[in-house]
C-alpha cells in the first residue's frame, strides 16, 4: 500500500479540484475494479476532507512522545538544526532553525506536540501540504517542507518572519491612520489570495498578522494559513466548552457563526470578519467588546454576546477610554482626542462595522471589498460602507419582540401603503440623479489624477533622458504636454526648466565632404577655424556659423590650428610632415617647419613664443626655433607616435600622452622626463592642463579620463565614460570638461573641489549625442556652448546646460546674504558691512549710490515691486531704501537685541513680517509707514510667512506650526509635531488654503490648516536636510535646497518628487527664485553665489552664443 501514496494524492487533489463531491463515489468505483487498495486509501483522504472531525475521535489512541520539548534545542530534524524555540500554541512548538542543505538559511519549524501526531492527523497533514503548496504571495509567510521526525512525528517548516505583531508594530512606529490603513490593505489582499486558493484562515488575530521592515518600508506576513485547520479540529468540540484560548479562532476576533457552528458552513465571510476586528483595533486602539468579559463567559454566553449584542463604533469605543488609555492611543497615532475621534466618525467607522455585521450577508462580501473600500476612503472617494438604515434596525427590533409588533406592523403598514408607493417612485428617481451625479464627479476626479500622473511620469522620465544624453526623447516627453484648444495646460516651472535643456541644443553644419579634425577661435573671437582631410582651412562666422571664406593649405590634411596671441599668425599642422605658418586672415605662408615625412599631429608655441613644439607619428617630440624653424632638440621617451601636447604656463613643463599608453611630464629646461604615467590601458589620446598649470586631465581609448595632480605626478581621480575619448576642452571657468567620444557623444564632466584640502573629483552631469560619427575636436564657446567636429564632415554647436547642473559662479562676490529682484534682473548682496548690487545679465557690478555704508547687515529683501529695498541690521534696525531716491531712506529700530534674522513680504507689499531667530520675537509691519501691526513672542521661531490676501501669517515654533490673524491676533491653526524635528521654512500656497513646510526631518510636507488633521508627507529628501523652500507662482511646484548641495523640484498635487536640478559638493545655505522664475540663485557653506537660468523655452532664442 505505501507504493499507493504518490499515486492516492495525485488523484485526491484531481477529485476535490475538478468534481464536485457528487461524483466522487462513481469515480472510487471506477478506481476500485482496477485497485481497491488505491481506492480505500482516496476515499480515507476524501473523508478527512469532507470531515475532519472524524479524524480525532477520542476512542484513537494517541502516540506517546518520545522527545521531551525542552530537550529538542540544537538538535537536528532532517536537513533542520533547532536554534531556539520562539512560540507555543495549543498544538504546536515553534522553533527558529537552520536549514543546512540544499541550501543554507533560517526558517520556522512548527513540530506537531506530543498526543496529535495519530495517523488520521497525518492523513489529514497531507491534504493540508497539497493545499498550502498552491500559494505564493508577498504577504503570505509561505509553507517550505513538511515531514516526519524520526519518532513519527509531524512538522512542517515555513518561511522565517522575524517581525511584530501589526498592532504592535504600528502602535511603536506611531503610525498615522492612513499609514495603518495602508498596511491593512496589503493584508486584506493576502487573505483574499489565500481564497482563491480554497483556503480560510479561521484564526486571523494581530499575532497572526507580523509587520517587519524591508528597505525602509513595511511589509506585513499572515502566517499560519490552513496549520490551525490542519491540526486543530479534534480541539474544537472541546475548546468551546472548556479553554477558550484554544478554539479555532480567539473569542475576540471569532465571527459568530464560527463561535455557533464550528467547522460546518463557514465561508470567507468569517474571516473578513476577523479583519475587520483587527482593524477596530489599529485604528481605536480598542476592541468591540471587552477581552475579560469575553474570557469570563461560559460558551453559551460568548455565543449569546457574539450573535446578539451590538458593539459600539470604533469612535464610541474610544470616546469610553480612560483618560491615561485615551491618551496613549493618541500619542501612537499622533492626533489629539478631538482630531481622532473626528477622522474615525463617520465613513471609518461605516467601513469597520459593515465589516464585522452579525448577519454575514450584510458584510463585505471578500477581503477584497474591503480593501477597496478603505482604499477610496483613503483617496477621499465615496465608499461603499453606510451606517444601517432605520429599516434594518426596525427589523432587527422586530426579530426580538415579534408578537407585540406584528399587530402594530398591520395598522402601520395599511396607513402608509398609499403613500409609500408615490414615495418610492419619487425617492428612486431622486437617487438615481444623484448616484449619476456622482458617478460623474467621481470619474472627473479620477480622470485629473490620471492626467496629472502622467505629466508628472512624463517629466521625470524627460529629466532621466536629458541625464542620459536621450534628448529627442526627452522633448517627446515634454511635447505630449503641449495644451490643445480644450485641455490643461499642466506645464509648470520644471516643463519650462526641461525645455530649454532640450530647445535649440545642436546646430549642425555640413561644412566638408572629408573627416574634420580641429577648430579653433581667433584670439579676438572673430572668427572660428576648421580643417580637417581635405587640407582645407575654413573660416566661418563664430555666431551664426557661416562658412566666410576657405583656403588650401597643401598639407594633404590638416591636423592642428593654433594662433598666436595677437592672432596675427596661424600654425597649421599637416600630414605631409610639416608645421606651416602663415599671417591671418591674408593666409601669406611664412615658414615652413619640416617634422619629417610622416604625419603631425600637434604644434603649439611656448608661452613667449620663441619655440614651437611638434608632434606626430614619430615616437619623439621636436622643439623649433619659431622664427627659422630650426630643429633645436628632440625629446625622446616615448615608443610610439605621440598624440597631443599640453605647455604649461610658465613654459616649464610640457605634457605629453602617447599610442604607447603613458602620459610623460617634461622637464623643459633639463629637456628630460620629470613624470612618466604608464596606464597599461588602451593608448592615451588627448590631455589639456589646468588650475595654473596645477592639474592635468588625459583621455584614452579605453573610454577613461584621468585627473592628475601635476605637482606629484599622481593620478588622483578617474571617470569612466564607457566610450573611446577622442578630444576634451576645459571651461574658461576650469569647474567643467567636455569630453569628445568617437560614438559622437558630448560628455559634461564637473570637476569638483573636495571642500577639505585641495584634493578634486570627477563626475558625469549629463550626456548629448551631437554627431552620428566618431568626434575628433571640441571647443569651449562661452558658457553654456561647445562647438565640436566630427569624421562625417559636420560641425556642431551644442548647448549642454552646465549653468543648470553646477550654475554659474559669480566671481570675487561672496555673500552671507542676498536677495533677487523680481524681475531676476538684478541681485543685492550682503556681507558683514559692505553691500552691492549686481546685474545678472552683465555679471558686473552696478552702484548703489546714495545707500547707507558702513552698516552690520544681517539680511535684505527686495519689495515685490522691485522698486524699494529692505535691509535689517544686527542692531535690530530696519532700513527701507527706494531705488530712485535713496535719500528718502526710512529707519524704524525693531528693538529685537539679535539683529533682523528674517524679512518676507506680502504679496501686494502692503506688509513685512519680521523675524528675530535669537531674541524670539516676530513683528508684521505696514508698508511703507512701518508701524507694527502684529507682534509674539515664540520660542524657537525660525521663519515667517504671509498669506496673499495679507490676512495671515504662518510662523512655526520648533517643530510645531502655527496661523495666527493678523487683525485680531489671535491663533486660529495649529499643527502640534508638525514634523519630527524643527521647521526650516514654510510658505502658505496660492488660495491660501494650504502651508507648505520642510523641516530637519528631510520631509516636505503640506497641511491644510483650515480642515485641520495632519499634513500630507510630500517626499523625504535622500541627500542632506532641507534649508530652503521656495514656491512656483502656480503652487503647483516646490524647489528646495538641501545641505548635500542638491536642488530638488516636487509636485505638489500628486506629492511626488521630479527630479534634482542642480548638485555641487558644498551644502547650500540660502536659496531664492525670482518672481517671474526666470532665476534661482543659491549660496553655500563657503558663500559661494550662484545663478542658474531658468528661462521658458520662448527666451532661449540665442542661446549658446556668446
């Protein structure tokens, strides 16, 4: 017969899943005429799972165990070593073990205890396993083995779910309602799977549903599932009438037709049940009735309690807490009673209690339903739950005094029945308009937030592509969102901010049939040059590209351009071996150098112009008299042809990279080797010298820069770009290189100075495939331009947006503080006692005559005019200062002993709020009479704003968020733990209606302070606190700062994260974006002052040029 067993469940499992129980006896029959030995044994396995209950008659003997429980630790069962035991139920020991083979991990190992290993019990084990084995779900602790110890015993071993318990995990993280709603959610959706799969739980309780953490997140596991039903059923007929706390189900979360029939007709709808008393419990922190009542009772009286008495809604069972109760359940939810008991009136409580109705009819027909219910809850949508109506609670009352109503019930109903039938028919039409109505609404509002998502999806999906160089596709993107005649226009600050990354970047030329090799600038910028295979040298216009003029060299192809410093003379390097010289622009040949016979490659002069340096397909480098051209030496040291020179500054040293992978510095006055890098990579390319002569940067056909510190000859930093480098070019600024690859690919490499020491780094900020072919020369053209040219014969101008990843460093201006005109114009900064005015379109200064000097400045704000300045001291004075006549200066003394922290302006500039961080106090004053209109004093008060209609204004106190009434100064809002650490800034948005905050918890949030409750959690930020906060004119966008040197735009209405903007290697410290966001400008630890251009798309008509 055991030869039956693999075959009797095959064909158990094929019964029970494909025909109903009917036809089971014809098909055993069938079974039986060719096996009556694998029939007998189907039909014990049928029996046991059409009724357990016969398995654990009392007349079977148990097996006597042989292994003390206590004695199992560090022993081994099968491939498991027992490691500690973690929990006992009435059936089962659980312990912690390791799994030694096929593979090495943890697991949880439930032995079956002594006295329930029978052989029904067994039979009954398999059918459980076979179950059990069709499930597989996130959320579901899943059955991984299952067998005998050698004893005879039954385990079966699960996967290892090292958390807490859902309530306690909650009540410890202190976890918000929608948090715990959240959680729930993904349980309710593990309890439906296991349905599907034929399974009820029948014991869903908090210590059955664990919580853990996975990547920050939490993750919750149901266990158990189908262990109880397996092993328990010999329990049930006693545990009703004896221990309760060992009956399938805990009283507490049993449904009433599990307390009253035990095993038999019991459906899905007892376990929802039992969830929707967990979820009693997290969201009241109570439970519907109380757990010594319930344990006190006899079993007629649990059944009576369980079927007959209503349990208050979960707002009432709170609002019946002691006090020391009521507030703990507070603090674990962080609300104040009032706020709780306002969130769990109404459709939260609706929900729980159409959860656990008595009548299982009236319930929620899957754990599904409920999940979907809480979930529209949770998106403010209309739910499904309604309290009961006053027919229902009619019926019910009927139920219990039947006689003495049914008489009433007679006379009731012949009076109402005329009337009831109009009624029904008006009452019908009126909630079929108003379910229409709302249908309506609900599917507007849910066709805005898909077209809301999908911008917000389309614009960081356009900011990945620009980072990746996949710019076509990032204005795909970006043009999907163009508004039509009849949609939205959704476009924000960052769709404009995108566009011009990706508006006009590359102007292409088809200037030669042949490869173009190099291009250079004329020293006074008339005039740019190109040559390449053709031996041709074009002149072309530098601002519109057009080809001026050409001339034929005679040097077959044209390797190197370079000038002389008054431009009078060109050097053209060629392929017949020689360097010529001619005068420019006439192209009269002046001198001819002869290298030899083969190819050269570079020339370039010393800094005074009396030698000239020559490379090529030799393995040495010739020095040149410049005037005779006479050999004057030769440097020798390389194995092969030298690719590109770099002279330093001085005329001291001179770099060279070589086919033979090494990088050698010269020694030019003992015209020996001073460094030699050997890279023992492919061969080296291109190098260039910077940092005054300090630093030097080489490329290589290995796709590699190297970053080398002259002075010691080591490599210091390296970045690989994963393409072979052709050419580079430093920026004018030396903070940025592009990198020229021979897949066509501009590379934007920051170089970044570490703010310990002198040490820098290297790293990719964006990429733009410019040509279809490999490049071979790249040059800087003004800030934000490259020109570069390629083998198919094109010249490129492309724009790659540095000023957007690294912005543009205003030189020699180093503010403490500063402020933005609102135009973005001009820029007025700050520092100890000095103070000046730039223009930002020039990048010079512009001079504040007639202002006060000699002044301890501690803060300044333009007006929202832009026509007055308001500048505060640290002697506590506020001075107004118009731009047109200075001299009509007014002073008010502030009386705040700390100086002026902070000044922010209304919208119209009819008030300024006023901020002293140290003295505590803030004051709102009238424009332009500045007399006080509203004074407090707060403790740890950082910042102010105020509201649009000048009304209002929102100040925080620590961690704590406050709205005060300007005209009756009286508190009207307050969000008490705001965030979990201190408020760095707030803003209230368009309408009004809504503060945004950031705080030194990293978060953003928004908080609708006239509904109360708590804020919304925007996004955290990954990299540093936040120390600004700034808000688009449409409130739809936020732009913060953070002390990791990262700008981060976030939308606001999805509360979803867009992209960062722009990153540097120091912490930010003060942020501001003009008015007509045009302009943000930042500064950091070491007041560093940049602007980045964020102009539309309409204003980047000449962009790139210089």
């Amino acid at each position: 017969m055991s030869g039956n067993g693999p075959r009797a469940r095959t064909l158990f499992v094929e019964l029970i899943e494909t025909c109903p129980p009917s036809d089971w006896s014809g098909r055993l029959a069938e079974v039986r005429r060719e096996d009556s030995q694998l029939a007998d044994r189907v039909e014990l396995l049928l029996q046991a799972h059409a009724n357990p209950s016969q398995l654990f008659d009392d007349s079977i003997s148990p097996i006597t165990p042989r292994i003390d429980d206590v004695e199992l630790v560090s022993t081994v069962i099968g491939p498991y070593h027992l490691r500690e035991k973690i929990g006992e139920g009435g059936f089962g020991v659980v312990y912690v073990a390791e799994q030694v083979e096929p593979i090495r991990r943890e697991v949880a190992l439930k032995l079956i205890k002594p006295g329930m290993d029978s052989r029904e019990v067994i039979a009954r084990f398999e059918v459980e396993r076979q179950t059990l084995a069709m499930m597989d779900h996130p959320h579901v602790a899943k059955v991984l083995d299952a067998g005998m110890t050698q004893n005879g015993r039954p385990y079966f071993v699960m996967e290892l779910v090292r958390g807490q318990r859902i309530t306690t995990f909650c009540d410890r993280m202190r976890l918000t309602i929608e948090d715990r709603l959240r959680i729930f959610v993904d349980v309710c959706r593990a309890v439906q799977h296991a349905h599907q799969k034929g399974i009820i739980h029948r014991d869903l309780k908090p210590s059955n549903i664990l919580v853990a953490r996975q990547d920050d997140a939490p993750v919750p596991k149901v266990i158990d599932f189908g262990v109880a039903k397996a092993l328990t059923q010999q329990l049930r007929g006693q545990t009703v009438y004896t221990a309760f706390d060992q009956m399938i189900g805990t009283p507490m979360y049993m449904s009433p037709e599990q307390a009253e029939m035990g095993s038999l007709d019991i459906d899905t709808r007892s376990d929802v049940y039992s969830l929707g008393v967990v979820l009693y419990r997290l969201v009241s922190g109570a439970t519907p009735y109380d757990r010594d009542s319930l344990r006190n009772s006899t079993p007629e009286q649990l059944r009576r309690i369980l079927r007959h008495r209503e349990p208050l809604r979960p707002s009432g069972q709170f609002a019946n807490l002691s006090e020391k109760e009521s507030s703990r359940v507070c603090e674990e939810r962080r609300l104040d009673p009032r706020r709780l008991r306002n969130q769990l009136a109404g459709e939260l409580d609706w929900i729980v209690m159409k959860a656990i109705e008595k009548d299982r009819n009236r319930r929620y027909e899957s754990p599904t339903a409920l999940a979907d219910d809480i979930e529209r809850f949770l998106e403010g949508d209309l739910v499904a739950a309604r309290p009961p109506s006053a027919w229902y609670r009619l019926s019910k009352l009927a139920g219990h005094y039947r006689g003495a109503i049914a008489t009433a019930a007679i006379v009731l109903v012949a009076l109402c029945a005329g009337l009831a039938v109009a009624m029904v028919q008006r009452n019908e039409a009126v909630k079929a308009r108003g379910l229409a109505e709302r249908r309506l609404q609900e599917a507007d509002r849910e066709r805005e937030r898909a077209e809301e998502l999908l911008y917000v999806s389309d614009v960081q999906l356009a900011a990945q592509s620009i980072e990746q160089g996949e710019v076509q596709q990032a204005a795909a993107l970006l043009n999907r969102h163009r508004p039509g005649p009849a949609t939205t226009d959704r476009r924000g600050l960052e769709w404009h901010l995108l566009m011009r990354q990706v508006t006009g970047h590359t102007t292409e030329i088809a200037l030669s049939k042949g490869p173009l090799y190099t291009l250079q600038h004329s020293p006074d910028r008339q005039w740019l040059l190109a040559a390449g295979a053709t031996a041709s040298v074009y002149l072309l216009d530098p601002r519109t590209l057009k080809l001026i003029d050409s001339f034929d060299t005679g040097q077959k192809e044209v390797n190197g351009l370079t000038f002389t410093k008054d431009g009078a003379r060109l050097l053209t390097a060629g392929d017949d071996g020689t360097v010529r010289i001619w005068s420019f622009p006439a192209f009269e040949l002046l001198q001819t150098i002869r290298y030899g016979e083969r190819q050269v490659y570079s020339a370039i002069l010393d800094p005074d112009e009396k030698q000239v340096f020559v490379a090529g397909r030799e393995p040495w480098i010739g020095i040149f008299d410049f005037e005779t051209g006479e050999l004057l030496s030769k440097l020798t040291g390389h194995d092969r042809e030298v690719e590109a020179l770099e002279v330093s500054q001085d005329g001291r040293m001179l770099g060279s990279v070589s086919a033979d992978h090494t990088m050698i510095l010269w020694d030019l006055q003992k015209r020996k080797p001073w460094s030699r890098s050997d890279r023992r990579v492919d061969r080296l390319s291109v190098l260039a010298m910077f940092g005054g002569d300090s630093w030097i940067v080489d490329g290589g056909l290995d796709g590699t820069l190297t970053l080398t510190n002259a002075g010691t000859g080591e490599a210091e930093a390296w970045l690989s770009l994963g393409d072979p480098v052709q050419s580079l070019a430093v920026s004018a600024d030396e903070t940025a290189i592009v990198a020229a690859t021979r897949g066509g690919t501009l590379h934007l490499v920051l170089i970044e100075r570490s703010p310990f020491g002198s040490a820098r780094t290297l790293r990719l900020a964006t990429a733009w495939k410019s040509h279809s072919d490999r490049i071979y020369g790249v040059l800087w053209s003004g800030d934000d331009t490259v020109l570069s040219v390629a083998r198919d014969g094109t010249l490129c101008r492309t724009r790659l947006s540095p000023g957007l990843r690294r912005g543009r460093i205003l030189p020699g201006v180093y503010p403490q503080q500063f402020a933005l005109s609102p135009d973005g114009r001009h820029l007025v900064w700050i520092r100890e006692n000095q103070m000046g005015r730039i223009d930002l379109q020039t990048g010079k200064e512009v001079p504040l005559e007639g202002f006060p000097v000699g002044l301890e400045w501690s803060e300044v704000r333009y007006s929202p005019d832009g026509q007055r300045l308001f500048a505060g001291t640290l002697d506590g004075r506020l001075f107004m200062i118009p731009f047109d006549k200075p001299s009509d200066v007014r002073v008010r003394d502030l009386k705040f002993d700390h100086g002026v922290w902070e000044l922010r302006c209304s919208k119209d500039g009819s008030l300024l709020a006023s901020v002293s961080r140290d003295d505590d106090r803030i004051k709102v004053l009238d424009v332009p009479s500045l007399e006080t209109r509203f004074e407090i004093a707060l403790a740890d008060n950082w910042r102010a704003a105020l509201s649009e209609d000048g009304k209002l204004v929102a100040v925080n106190r620590g961690r704590d968020a406050l709205v005060f009434e300007l005209d009756s100064g009286q508190l009207i809002a307050e969000s008490l733990r705001h965030h979990d650490e201190a408020i760095r800034s707030l803003a209230f948005l368009p309408g009004d209606e809504e503060l945004a905050t950031i705080g030194s918890d990293r978060t953003i949030r928004i908080w609708g302070w006239r509904e109360g409750g708590r804020p919304d959690v925007v996004g955290v930020h990954t990299s540093g606190s936040p120390v600004d906060l700034q808000i688009s004119r449409d409130g739809r966008t936020a732009v913060t700062a953070t002390t990791q040197g990262e700008v981060v735009l976030w939308h606001l209405p999805t509360r979803q994260k867009l992209f960062s903007m722009a990153q540097t290697e120091l912490r930010y410290r003060q942020m501001a974006l003009s008015a007509d966001e045009r302009i943000l400008a930042t500064t950091d630890r070491l007041d560093n002052l940049r602007w980045y251009p964020l102009q539309p798309e309409a204003a980047d008509v000449a962009a790139g040029e210089d």
